[in-house]
C-alpha cells in the first residue's frame, strides 16, 4: 500500500484494465475506506500516464476508483487504497 503525507500534492498514476487490455479514457474517484465513490472525473494526464492527483486527503485510508463508459457496459473497479499519514 502506498503512504503519502497529508501535506503532499502528488499525481498518482494507474492502469486500468478491461479484459486484460489497457484502458485510456476513464474517470475516476476517491473515497474514504469503505465508502463509495460519489464525484468522478476525467483521469489526469501528465507525463504520457493517465492517474489522478493525491491532494488536500484527511488522514486514513482511501479508495482509488475507476469507472469505464463502454457501450452497453459501465465498469465500475476498485484499483487501489492508499494510506495518508
């Protein structure tokens, strides 16, 4: 699990898979452990990599989703919890 400092601003890059292919276009959400995302956004580029910005997080554990508009499907996925100290 990754651990990041309250105070940082870091971009967090991730992969997203669907059926063992990469993904490029998703959103994504941050939630506190245990809870379920509510706001999505685009994912971030920065740097040839897709991801989303750790910022401004309360101290604990949180969720990192992603979710794919495919048509007829809309995958919702669990791609990573990370801790903030």
């Amino acid at each position: 699990m990754r651990t990041f400092p309250r105070e940082t601003s870091e971009f967090l890059p991730l992969t997203v898979t669907l059926d063992g292919d990469p993904v490029t276009d998703y959103e994504v959400a941050l939630a506190p452990y245990g809870d379920r995302p509510e706001a999505w956004e685009m994912a971030m580029d920065l740097d040839d990599a897709k991801g989303v910005m750790i910022d401004a997080l309360a101290p604990g554990y949180w969720s990192v989703w992603a979710r794919v508009t495919d048509n007829p499907e809309v995958p919702v996925m669990l791609v990573d919890t990370i801790a903030i100290t």
